[in-house]
C-alpha cells in the first residue's frame, strides 16, 4: 500500500475552509492509503476557543496516525509580523520533525499557504526520495500584496523565488480555483502537472442542504460566515445592516473570525446597530446549522486584481445550504455565482442597487426559490467530494514512483 506523509499547518478541529479541506483529504487518505499527518496543535484564530469541547467533535479521524507540533509565538491573530513568526517557528518545527522521521513515504502532500509549509514539503521529498504534490489554496505572495501587506521589495523578491522552486520541484499541484492555473503555468508550469480540485461538500452536507424548508418566513435573514480579515472587506455588511436599520422584514448576522473581527464588533456596537447580531467562530456543524436557518447570504473581497482568481470557500457552503447570494466579488467567483444563477453581484461603488436588489429578495420568496434552486443543483453537480475524490485518486496514481 502507497505510504503518504500529508503536512498542513491548519488542520481539525481549526475552523475555515483550509483545515476543513485537509480534514476530509486526511479522511480519504487514511481510507485508501498508509498515511500519517503532520500539523500543528490547534490555533486558528487562536488558540483558545479550542479548550472548548464542542469543537473537539470528530470520532472517525486515526488520531495515531497524527503527529501534532506546539509552537510558542503569541500575539499572531491581529500582528502581522507575529503572524511570519509563527509560519517561520512552525516551519523549522516542522523539518525538526521530518529530520527525525524514520518512516520512508512514496508520495509527499503538502498544503499551502503559508508558503513555508511547502518548502518542508521539498524538504521531505528529498529526505524520502518520495513524489511532491502541492496543494495550492491561495497564490502566496500574490494575496499579501493584495491586502497590502509584507510589501517590502527584498521580501516579495525572496517570496517569489521560493514560490517558483516550489513549483519547479512538484510533481504534482492541486488547486483549489481553475483560475489559479494561467499564473502557475505563465511561471513554467506543464498544464499536466495541474489539477483542479475545488474545495467541496460531504454527502451528509448536501443531503441537509438539500432538505425541505420553509421559504415564507419573516423576518428574513442576510447572514456573513467566515473569516473577518484583510481580504473581506465587511465594512460593507455593516453599512447594508446600517441602510436597513428600520426595515423591520430583515435582519442580519456574522458568524466569524480573524485579523478585524473585534473591529467589526466594535463599530456594530458604536452604531447601535439593532438588527445584526456577531456570533463568535464556531464549529462546521453548527454553523452550518444556523446557515440552514438564514435566507440570504454575503460575500466580499477587497477590489484587487490579486482576487480575480478566488472563490471563496464560503460561497461552496452558500451553495450547498441552498441560500441566494448577494454581495461584492470580482472575476473567478463572480462568474461562478452568475453561472449558477444563484445570486447577483455588484461592485463596490454600487452599493445602492446592491440595496435595492436585497430589497426585491425579501419581498420576492419565488425569486429566493428559484436561486436557492439553482445554487444547490450547482453545488451537487460541481462541490461534492465523493466525486471530487476522484480526481485525487488520480493526482495520487499519477505520482507514483
């Protein structure tokens, strides 16, 4: 049987989209594969939240075959320095352990952002003599320099020739957009060697969201879930919960996390705003529980071209729990809201007609109908991992050495 040593910095029980990934590929893996895990002790957001044991929930995970790092660097949820501390302190933690590894594996997957989880990656491929696969969830360094941080000449210099030898050394690159691929090959890349594998639902996922629920009900419910950071940009949320404020037909809601959760608080709570109300993160399950009970969902991103080619992983879960989509996006994923037809989308200097289109959806329950309709066709046709699996079965085959 194929040995794989699977590396991710994020990982169960974290929240987000990118441990949720790697926790259903450790699940398929440790099905069909020898494999062993290693990661770190929980942290994202922070640490903290994980002494509660709701979020400690999964029983079938092979906690025998996970090796789990602590790392020590505090202050890394709003401190962006704190932050390349933290990668840099798990990456040397990482080697530590993949030095000390005396197990051999055929094949390598490595996870990445942050990029320096991926160069354990070269790293184990040369100790082990093992194929590559990288997977690719976000172009890092390109997203720092969207949300304008880390610009510094010399260090985008150094972060752009380790993405290239991260690249040129993979046997194999799954990406988690189609729209990552022309960047990867314009540095080099051979088309064979990139796979699309979005991030995707479980069957039990789909079959709730599938389930049957009242469409009339008031008041509606415009809900946000998910990371609160840099790249979001939910100050708009927050001005649309402010237009509304008198609209006793709608409320609205965050579930989330991250680098500007406590700011958004904060102005939700120097507005008075009434008819939103912030929930802290939370575990899949329930949040998916209470995105089954909303109506309407939203999603943003910073108006950079570094996030034409992301969707993000939110906009799958909208999908799946069958809730229309509003909101600001540009290029990859707006185009996938509008093939869906399961939502509308505006830019950011039309923040008006976005209002007046939230404003048709509540009072229009066949129009919500139909895009919940539409999004989880689309959604069961393109999300699924039962499906997806396939595709990294063959990304697997492929490697073989």
């Amino acid at each position: 049987m194929k040995k794989i040593l699977l590396i991710s910095q994020n990982f169960y029980p974290e929240v987000g989209s990118a441990a949720n990934r790697m926790k259903q590929l450790f699940r398929y893996f440790t099905k069909h594969y020898n494999t062993k895990l290693l990661t770190t002790e929980a942290q994202y957001p922070n640490r903290d939240i994980y002494k509660e044991e709701k979020f400690w929930n999964e029983n079938d995970l092979d906690q025998e075959q996970i090796t789990r790092v602590k790392t020590r660097t505090a202050k890394y949820e709003t401190k962006m320095f704190f932050r390349l501390l933290l990668y840099i302190e798990t990456m040397l933690q990482f080697l530590l352990k993949i030095w000390k590894e005396k197990e051999s594996f055929d094949v390598v997957y490595v996870s990445s952002p942050p990029i320096f989880i991926a160069l354990v990656g070269l790293v184990a491929k040369r100790k082990f003599k093992a194929k590559l696969i990288v997977d690719i969830r976000d172009l890092w360094p390109e997203s720092l320099q969207g949300v304008g941080k880390f610009n510094s000449p010399i260090f985008l210099r150094i972060a752009y020739w380790l993405e290239s030898k991260i690249y040129k050394h993979a046997d194999q690159i799954v990406i988690n957009s189609e729209s990552f691929a022309p960047y990867i090959t314009h540095k080099g890349v051979n088309p064979e060697r990139i796979t699309f594998v979005p991030n995707s639902l479980t069957q039990e996922e789909i079959a709730l969201g599938s389930a049957i629920r009242p469409i009339l009900r008031e008041p509606i419910t415009v809900i946000y879930a998910g990371n609160i950071g840099l790249a979001q940009e939910l100050e708009s949320f927050i001005r649309m919960a402010e237009h509304f404020k008198n609209n006793e037909s709608v409320r609205f809601k965050m579930i989330g996390y991250g680098t500007n959760y406590a700011k958004l608080v904060h102005e939700v709570e120097i507005k008075q705003l009434q008819n939103i109300t912030v929930h802290p993160p939370d575990t899949r399950a329930n949040v998916w529980e209470k995105l089954l009970k909303s109506d309407i969902a939203f999603v943003s991103l910073v108006p950079h071209p570094v996030f034409e080619a992301v969707i993000p992983g939110k906009v799958i879960d909208y999908m799946g729990c069958g809730l229309p989509i509003i909101g600001m996006v540009s290029g990859y994923a707006k185009h996938t809201i509008e093939t869906a037809r399961t939502g509308f989308i505006f830019r950011h200097d039309d923040e008006l007609s976005m209002y007046r289109q939230l404003e048709q959806l509540i009072e229009d329950a066949s129009l919500r109908a139909e895009l919940r309709r539409n999004g989880l066709a689309y959604a069961q046709q393109n999300y699924s991992w039962h499906k997806n699996f396939d595709r990294i079965k063959n990304v697997v085959a492929s490697s073989s050495c």
